[in-house]
C-alpha cells in the first residue's frame, strides 16, 4: 500500500537532532517515540519524522522520499543537492575552518602549500584550496579528523567546529575559516497533496 504521509527529516543524533525537534514541536508538531524505530508520527497531522544520518538526508530529498528536511549548510553545500531552502534557521551556527597543530610550522594559509589535509567535507576543502592557488593532498575520512595530526596522517584538518574544546583536547587550533554555517529547512520540487499547506505550517 502506497505510504502518503508527508515526511520530514531530520538528523537522527548530534548537534541539529534535538534543536530540530525543538523547533518543530514549537510550530505545534508533536512527534511519538516508537521504540528504536527512526519513523515517528505526528500525534495529529498526516506527518511522519524520519531520523536520519546527516549525510544521508540529501539523498532522501532529492529522491523525494522526504518532503522537508533540517541540514546544515555545510552539508548541503558538500553534497551539492539540488534542493530548495525555505527558511534558514537561527540555531547550529558554525563554521568549517581549516586547523593545525599548536606548534605547527604553518602559519598562514599559503604554508599549507604541498601539506596533507585530512577532512569529512573533501569537496568544499578542495573549492577553497583552487579559488586560493594552494596545492594540497586532501585525505578524505569519514571521521575523528582531529586526531589524524598526532598519528602523522595528517599536517592540518578541516573540519566543523563550534565551541573549539575538540581542536584545543588535541591541541589543535584554527587556521582559517572557509564556511560559515547554520540550519536550513530544505524541500524538493515533489509536488504531493498537502504539502503546499506543511510548507505554510513551516513557515510560520
């Protein structure tokens, strides 16, 4: 049977998961628990809330299997989706900086030239890299960036950052900022009955 609920996604765990509830359930919506399951429905509206990884939810919009979702920037820049902001959000501001070691021997970023940078977002690190004329190695992985300078994978990171206590458990600090981040509500152009009226929901 053909699900028509509209869906809206968010992040399952981490810095956005529990500001995104928090603005949804301001807006009235009130999602039920349902054990371990990553689907929740509306208590009163043909609703569900998927719980996703945030690499993840691109693909979920650009499928159209969600209708909205809650990204962060950085992520939506990353991933390059073809996506429709409607509303930027005053929370999860943050910034992708490039960052070294405290007695690292690079001071600017054009010391960076011929170094090894290990990062989660490759494609962002390496736009900036071109548009600033600097050749670099760029080491993607999928996580625990900072500690890739101690095990010498690494010379500097790219990565998010918001209260820098990470960067400074590891002796790191920032270099450079080349993204400044925030929430976005993003939809798609799937046109579905009643998601005119959610987006209006949304929008209050």
């Amino acid at each position: 049977m053909k699900n028509d609920r509209l869906k809206i996604a968010i992040q399952k765990k981490g810095r956005l998961s529990e500001a995104s509830l928090a603005f949804l359930n301001s807006l009235g919506f009130m999602f039920k628990p349902n054990g371990h399951s990553l689907i929740q429905k509306c208590e009163d509206r043909e609703i569900d809330l998927i719980l996703l990884r945030d690499d993840d939810i691109p693909e979920y919009i650009s499928r159209g299997i969600a209708d909205f979702a809650i990204i962060g920037e950085n992520v939506l820049l990353e991933k390059q989706l073809n996506a429709n902001i409607i509303r930027e959000l005053d929370f999860a501001k943050c910034r992708l900086c490039i960052a070294v070691p405290e007695d690292s021997s690079i001071k600017t970023p054009s010391d960076l030239e011929g170094e090894r940078i290990a990062t989660t977002y490759p494609k962002l690190l390496k736009d900036y890299l071109i548009q600033n004329n600097i050749n670099c190695a760029i080491i993607p992985i999928s996580g625990s960036v900072e500690i890739t300078p101690e095990l010498n994978m690494a010379d500097a990171i790219c990565d998010i950052i918001q209260t820098g206590n990470t960067l400074k458990a590891h002796n790191l600090k920032p270099l450079v900022t080349i993204l400044e981040s925030k929430a976005l509500l993003i939809t798609n152009d799937v046109v579905k009955n009643g998601k005119q009226k959610l987006k209006e929901l949304l929008l209050k």
